[in-house]
C-alpha cells in the first residue's frame, strides 16, 4: 500500500504595507489588461454552481465589474510591488489603507447594499482559473453556496500583466441593478494610491484584439544553503536518536529535488503561482484566510518531483525560520510534521534551503528507500532556477555557482 504523507507548516506569509521613503509615495502606476471576457465566463461559472447547489444566481452589474477592475488592479500593484504577501492583503485593505468595501462604496454604500464579500485569487493558468477558486474550502462556500451566501450580485475583475492573472469577485446581497458590462478586453493603465485618502483611477484604456501572453515558467535567484541542509539533517538524526529510532541517510538525489521544491515555494507564495496562490474571503468584517501547499505550481502534488516514487515518501514544508534550530524546532512542535521526522518507515532524507532575498524557504523530502551513498555537503550556491508551470516541463537550474569558489 503506497502511503504518502504530507504536512505544513508556514512561519509567516507577509512583509509590511506599501510605501514610500523619503518623499512619500502617494500613488503607483501599472500597465495590464482588463479582460471583462474571462469576467463573465468567472460569473457564468460560478452561477451554474450555484444553481446546482439550488440557486440564487448572482447579476453581474456594471459598476461592481469596474470596481472590481480597479481592485484587481490594485492587488497586482500589491503582490508586485512588495514581492511578497503584505498584512493589508491580509486583512482586505486596499494599498491607500481603506478596506476593501470603500471601492465599492460610491455606487454601492453600505446602508444599501446588504452584506457583501470579497474572494481573490492569483494564477498563470486561465483554464484553471474555476478550479483555483474551489481550493479552499472558504472560498469555495463564499461564492458557490447560495443558501449560506445568498448573493444577489457579483462584480468581477480580471487583470492581465506579465503573465500573471488577478481575478476579484466583489458580491454584494442587494445590488443597483446596472447593466452593460463591456464585451472584449482593454490595455489600461492604472494608477493606484498608496497614501492614505488616495484612490485608483484608470488613467489610459484602449480596447485590444491582442491575446493574452501565457506564462509556462518564471525565473528566481538565490542561494542554495547546502551547509544549512545538512545542518537540518544532523538535528533531525539527533531527534530520532532520543526517540530510538535509527539515524535517516543524506541523499544526494532527493536533496538536489528538496532544493527545487524549496524554489518552487518561494515562486507560489512570494510571486505567487497558480495552485499555490494565497486566497482569502471577508464577510462583514470576519477574515477567514486560507492556505493550500504541497501542490506544484502547475497542480500536480509535491511529491511528483521524485524521479521515482518509492513505497513511503513525505514531505515537510516551512517559511520563514532562519536557521536550521529554528526551522527543526517548528517542526517538532507540530504533531504531523514531527511523525515524519520520527517515522520509522523512512531510511533517507533530502532537505532543501533556498535564500531569496529576506526569506527563507525550508522543504524536507522523505523516503522508504535507503540512500545511495554517504553524503553530507557544506558549501552554499547561487543560483537562477526556471520554476516550470507546464508539467510537461520540469523545474530546472539554468545557472550555479559555489559562493566557496569551487
């Protein structure tokens, strides 16, 4: 029987607010594509899971489709702009501060609008658009369970840039009725306010026939911590050890595919990728945030990245920590990622540290069969990864270069 077992464990998934030094910043300019054809596909999808869960289907209305234009807009300047998951995202504030029910509130003030909600999403893979909003089971009763949530109106925004799609869903249980959603899709530029009391405003919009680029893969640099991996290991056998269970092998294949994996975290929460994507919902005030993992960037598990599957394997995943102490620590103290650690079952191990930047992102891959060889590498590389998102493709080093000269 193959059992597979994989567990979480993210330290923090966020920096700070956008802003300015020195002179303030008070707005930011990006370049996109509003797709209001994927809008009314989203809407169309939703509906019809929302009939089949017994209805009531959601309008889409004009000025909530522009708002959530500007909203999607906004969450591109978000994302690209810190690199990162910021605590505003978090918590649905927009980058000048507000929530998010204040893009809405000219058209749509609360007085009138009844109850109201906001889901997002973040991926490369339009097709897969429908699924990524079904991830997280929050999410997926916000927008397809119309007797929790019975939505009378829905905007949706789609923005298009470098390969990345924004799509916001604004719902609201009492809408205003406008129609005359546009058709087609329109290169605009947006300014987006960064300073409190500023807001988002499209400053250029010409309709295009132009089709949207598709992104099979993304490029990071780093470093590859080979020192802190077999620092990991040490400690890890050292646990083992107090529990009498025997020591785990240093495999050098299942390392060279913990260092990718570790580059493929990075890519889906810090850029943030297809199923990976960070998704969030808000109902009257109530945040209810969800995180999917161990899920490639085009979908399939973690675990396909062995070259062979072996009859136990597992894998361990954290953000954050800073060393190999902190990061083995967390671990411990989590009963699903401690029984990796511990289980008797596996024989070798591979772990993969990747330093981008501020962040660091830890994986441990874990295997039934014994390693091939004694193994226990101490030097640190950098290195340029092409994070694949076509599975026909896998994720690859392009460049490395050992920081010891060698």
């Amino acid at each position: 029987m193959i059992m597979r077992t994989i567990t979480t464990f993210i330290a923090f998934l966020l920096l700070v607010v956008v802003s300015g030094t020195g002179g303030a910043q008070t707005t930011r300019t990006v370049s996109g594509m509003f797709d209001y054809d994927l809008a009314k596909t989203l809407v169309k999808g939703a509906n019809q899971e929302r009939v089949k869960n017994g209805g009531p289907t959601m309008k889409l209305e004009h000025d909530l489709t522009e708002a959530a234009m500007l909203r999607a807009a906004e969450l591109y300047a978000q994302w690209d702009g810190l690199n990162a998951f910021s605590q505003a995202m978090e918590e649905h504030k927009r980058p000048n501060g507000k929530t998010f029910q204040s893009i809405m509130e000219a058209k749509y003030p609360e007085q009138t609008c009844g109850n109201y909600g906001e889901v997002y999403v973040c991926t490369y893979n339009t097709p897969r658009m429908m699924k990524e909003l079904k991830i997280f089971p929050t999410e997926e009763k916000m927008l397809f369970d119309p007797i929790q949530y019975p939505w009378r109106a829905a905007g949706v925004g789609v923005f298009r840039s470098e390969g990345r799609i924004i799509c916001v869903f604004l719902v609201v249980s009492k809408g205003n009725g406008t129609s005359g959603v546009p058709s087609g899709r329109f290169n605009v530029e947006v300014q987006v306010g960064t300073a409190s009391g500023k807001g988002t405003s499209v400053l250029k919009r010409t309709e295009t026939t132009d089709k949207p680029v598709v992104t099979t893969s993304v490029q990071t640099r780093g470093t590859f911590r080979y020192d802190f991996a077999s620092e990991v290991v040490a400690l890890v056998n050292e646990r083992r050890r107090q529990a009498g269970e025997p020591p785990l092998s240093m495999d050098s294949t299942l390392t060279e595919c913990a260092m990718r994996r570790s580059t493929e975290v990075e890519s889906c929460i810090v850029m943030p990728t297809s199923t990976f994507c960070k998704s969030s919902v808000i109902t009257r005030g109530t945040n209810l945030p969800g995180v999917h993992g161990h899920i490639r960037p085009y979908g399939d598990d973690a675990l396909s990245i062995l070259p062979v599957r072996p009859s136990t394997c597992g894998e361990n995943l954290a953000v954050g920590q800073k060393t190999p102490e902190e990061v083995v620590e967390g671990w411990m103290n989590s009963p699903g990622h401690r029984a990796n650690i511990l289980r008797s079952s596996f024989k070798s191990i591979g772990v993969g540290c990747y330093v981008r930047g501020k962040n660091v992102f830890w994986i441990q891959l874990f295997s039934s069969d014994p390693a091939n060889a004694a193994y226990r590498p101490k030097h640190q590389e950098e290195v340029t990864v092409q994070v694949s998102h076509d599975r026909t493709v896998e994720t690859k080093v392009l460049r490395r270069m050992r920081t010891d000269g060698r």
